[in-house]
C-alpha cells in the first residue's frame, strides 16, 4: 500500500504517490480509461490535489457562515459523508469573523477537514481586514468575473492574490457562466460578429471562459502566486459547453482542475446530469477535485452531493469508498422479492459495518457482492464477485448456491437464506482483510 500524508485538516488520509507508483496507476488505468491527465500538485490542507494523487470530493455548505454552530455541524456532516474538502461562503464581516471559531468547533468535534473560502465582490477587503479568517482558510476561491470592474479589478485581484501568496495559501480561480467577466464576453462578442463566419453564441462564451480563466491564472503567476498554488475550474450548467470548456482547459494549461456542473438541479435531473457531464470527463482523464452541485429537495440531506461524487468514482473504479453490491433488476423469472430485499438489507449491513471497518478492515471498501435472482445471470455475477449469492428463480430448485472467490462453497436454503449469507458476508471480510 502507498504510503499516506496526514497534515491539518486532512478529514481522510489520501496515499501519497510516487513517480514509480504514478507510472503504475497511470499503466492500470489504461484497460478501463484513458490516461490521467498529469497536472501540478496543489496541496489544501494536507490534502493533494492533482498529478496521480486521488481525485479529490468536496462539498459546499448552504449555512448562513455567521452561524457558527449550524456551519459547523454542516461541515461537520459532509465531512463524516465522505467530503475531502468544504467550502463554505464568506460574504460578510460576520461571516469572515465566524470562520475561525467555525474551525475551532470543528477541532473539537474532532474533525479537521479542510475549509475552502468562497469569495465574490469584496472579497479582497474581507481578507485583508479579517487575519484570522484569512490565515484560517485552507483555501481561496475566487471568480475574476465578481472582483470589479475596470481599473478596480485588477487591483483588488492584485490584494486578493498578493494575500495568498504572502499566507502561502492556494487559489482557485473559478470561472462561472453566470457571472462571467463581462469585459471579456463583449470584447469576444464583438470580433466575433465581424467574422465571416461567426462562431454560435455557446462557442464564444466558451472561449471567453476559457480566456478569463487563463488570463487570471496568468496574472495571479505574474503577481508571484507559485504555479503550484493555483487551480481552476470553469464550471457552466450546460453538459456539452462544460465538457468542451474543460477539455480545451486540459490542452492549455497543466493547473489542477476543479470539474463541477453548476447549478445541476434538483432530483432525478441533476443527479443524471452530474454522472453525465462528469463521468465524460473523467474518462478522458480530466478532472483533479470535484463537486456535484445538486439542489436539495426542501429538507433534504445535504450529504447527498458527496455521496453523487463517490458513487461516479467508484462506478468508474478511480477510487472505492464502500463495499459494492451487484443485484439484478428483476424479470419474469424472479417473482419473489426475496432477493431485492437481500440486496436492500445487504447494502444497508455494509454500510453500517464500514465506519468499525475502516479501523478494523480497511480494505473492506474494496468488497464485492453479488445479489442475483435466478439461474440465467446469477452463477456468473456472483463467481465475478468476492462473494456472491444466486437466489431461486420461479420453478427452481428452493437452494441458493454461496460463490466466494469464484468457487461455489455452500448452498443456501430454508428462512435464514438472507441471515445466513450476512453471515457469511461478515465472515469473509475478516478472514480476508484481518492480516491486510
């Protein structure tokens, strides 16, 4: 296993990774995607961020950050999810003041995830009156397109950089669709419609996005920010222009990126958008951190856009976060619910056994299970997984055959059949991580 680099505000501990070990993960990533992307390493916190490092989950609060027990309990609850990194919005005095005694509530609760700064419009001033705030922050986030206009926008660029680098503190530059620097879009706008040809609407403001990403970043170096304390993003809530924005963004620069789909949506929509828009991207290797930024149903547990986030690494096998369970759809074979309740009540077990797991069993995140309805798919998915069960199908025999590893060991009959395979679920785990 990689060795692993704990600092301050770490919530999980990520491998550090060698060059050797890089070049081994970059070769193994080939059967199933293309070649990572090789960025700079950023490091938030303790946290890596770029070259062969994991990709990174982070979230953002929706707490009023003046609030200082609800942000942290927040915090707090994205971080137990699985959020590497939090952001959290500092668009007040108020809210500048709280963010220290936010982590001061976290140090205490025992959790030390990094918290990330949003900043937009008079965020420059917030970080030069509020020390402590600054000096707080595991990271900067601002949008070039929110720091003024004119002449006053690159001096309060210039402030707001100039802090980072004297602090020592990254930067992202996150470039928004709905707040792009005007400036920018008219000038693009304008050449555009002298072309002969003109480019569509979409196409422009993409490269306007582009260009105002690349130009801060440029200017942020200039200003004496290190080149390995910047990422951008450039975060649009239309699937093709972010995934074209991104992917240009790759060719042109080697800064981490940030991959988000703003405003995703609510449900169903923005769940299905998110895994769209990210997952393409993460194939061709591109993305370094990411987020889904889903609207949450009123009441809803803000968690969720974490969870979204893992799933779509594990489903593209980057990273495992919890034990996995293959279970069939159902069909005209499987008129007993017995194996959708399995699959339910199986995946609801693991999940409460991983947080005594990931003292006890580590590696137990990486567990495949198979919960299969009859005889057509079942043997097969379930030989595929560590451990895998083929339920009875309509008109066969009441046994269910028990694979682990491949080989079939046991059958499984009468009432017990879910209690029993749990059993013996619980039993692999230790007796093939026990020694890990």
């Amino acid at each position: 296993m990689a060795d692993t680099k704990t600092g301050r505000g770490t919530g999980l501990s990520l491998p550090v990774v060698s060059a050797k070990q890089a070049q081994k993960q970059a070769a193994s990533n080939e059967h199933s995607l293309r070649r990572r992307r090789l960025s700079k390493v950023v490091s938030v916190g303790g946290v890596l961020v770029g070259g062969m490092h994991p990709i990174v989950v982070q979230s953002m609060t929706d707490t009023d950050t003046a609030n200082i027990e609800a942000t942290a309990a927040q915090v707090k609850l994205l971080a137990d999810a699985g959020s590497e990194l939090v952001r959290v919005t500092v668009n007040s005095a108020e809210a500048a003041a709280a963010v220290p005694e936010v982590r001061k509530r976290l140090d205490a609760m025992g959790c030390t995830v990094p918290l990330i700064g949003d900043f937009h419009f008079i965020g420059h001033r917030l970080l030069r009156d509020n020390t402590a705030c600054a000096k707080t922050l595991a990271k900067f986030r601002i949008n070039p397109g929110n720091v003024g206009r004119g002449p006053r926008h690159d001096e309060n660029f210039r402030t707001f950089i100039e802090i980072a680098r004297e602090l020592g503190t990254p930067v992202r530059i996150g470039v928004n669709a709905g707040s792009l620097d005007q400036e920018v879009l008219v000038k693009k706008m304008d050449a555009n419609s002298k072309l002969a040809q003109p480019l569509s609407g979409d196409d422009v403001e993409r490269q306007a996005l582009i260009e105002s990403a690349m130009a801060s970043a440029q200017a942020a170096v200039d200003l004496g920010l290190p080149e390995n304390q910047i990422i951008i993003s450039c975060k649009v809530s239309r699937l093709p222009q972010m995934v074209e924005a991104y992917r240009e963004l790759a060719r042109q620069c080697d800064f981490p990126l940030h991959l988000g789909l703003t405003e995703a949506g609510m449900g169903t929509k923005g769940i299905v958008a998110t895994t769209a828009a990210l997952s393409v991207l993460l194939y061709d290797g591109i993305g370094d951190t990411i987020r889904s930024s889903l609207t949450p149903e009123p009441g809803g547990d803000r968690a969720n856009e974490v969870r979204l986030c893992q799933e779509i690494l594990q489903a593209l096998d980057l990273r495992s976060f919890r034990p996995a369970v293959t279970s069939c759809p159902g069909c005209g074979r499987t008129t007993s619910s017995l194996f959708r309740e399995l699959a339910r009540d199986i995946q609801t077990h693991l999940d409460a056994k991983m947080p005594q797991w990931k003292t006890q069993y580590p590696e137990a995140k990486d567990l495949k299970v198979a919960v299969m309805g009859c005889v057509v798919n079942g043997p097969g998915e379930s030989r595929a997984a560590n451990i895998g069960i083929s339920l009875p199908g309509s008109g066969e025999a009441p046994r269910a055959p028990v694979f682990v590893d491949g080989e079939r060991t046991t059958f499984l009959e009468g009432p017990a059949i879910a209690a029993d395979f749990i059993k013996m679920v619980e039993e692999y785990v230790v007796h093939r991580w026990s020694h890990a």
